[in-house]
C-alpha cells in the first residue's frame, strides 16, 4: 500500500522525522500519512493539495461568490 495521490507527506519525509530506518512498519505509517490527511482536511473543511473538482453555488442576487476551495488556480466554466 502507498500513501494516497494527495497525502500531505511521503513515507519517506514521515520515517526520517521520526528516525525510523527499517520498512517493517510501513503499512501502518502509509495508512497513518492517509488518516491524518483526511483528518486535517475535514478540519479545514477544505482540500490542501491542488486537484480538480465541481464546485456549484448559485450567484442569485449577489455581487461575490466565495467558493469553499482556494486558492483556485483556474476555472474552466461559469453559468448563469
């Protein structure tokens, strides 16, 4: 098992943090890398690392829509 596409560090910055040399405990420091992404995240109440997604929110009647993800580094389409 690895670490997921968007973890918030390697298992290899996570075993030379913690002086771990041996590959014994991999597993269980991939999954841990994995949780603790998503723990801090869902704490954020938003994505770290860029990746695309669908983001709907509706502009009626406003000047300003604050999107839950940012910064964006682009967008592809807007409808109204």
């Amino acid at each position: 098992m690895a670490v997921g596409q968007y973890a918030l560090t390697s298992l290899a910055n996570l075993k030379s943090w913690i002086g771990i040399t041996s590959t014994a405990d991999d597993a269980v420091l991939e999954a841990a890398i994995d949780r603790a992404t998503s723990r801090i995240e869902s704490y954020l109440e938003r994505k770290i690392k860029q990746r695309s997604y669908t983001e709907w929110r509706s502009g009626a009647g406003v000047d300003n829509i604050a999107l839950y993800q940012w910064p964006v580094a682009q967008i592809t389409n807007v409808w109204s």
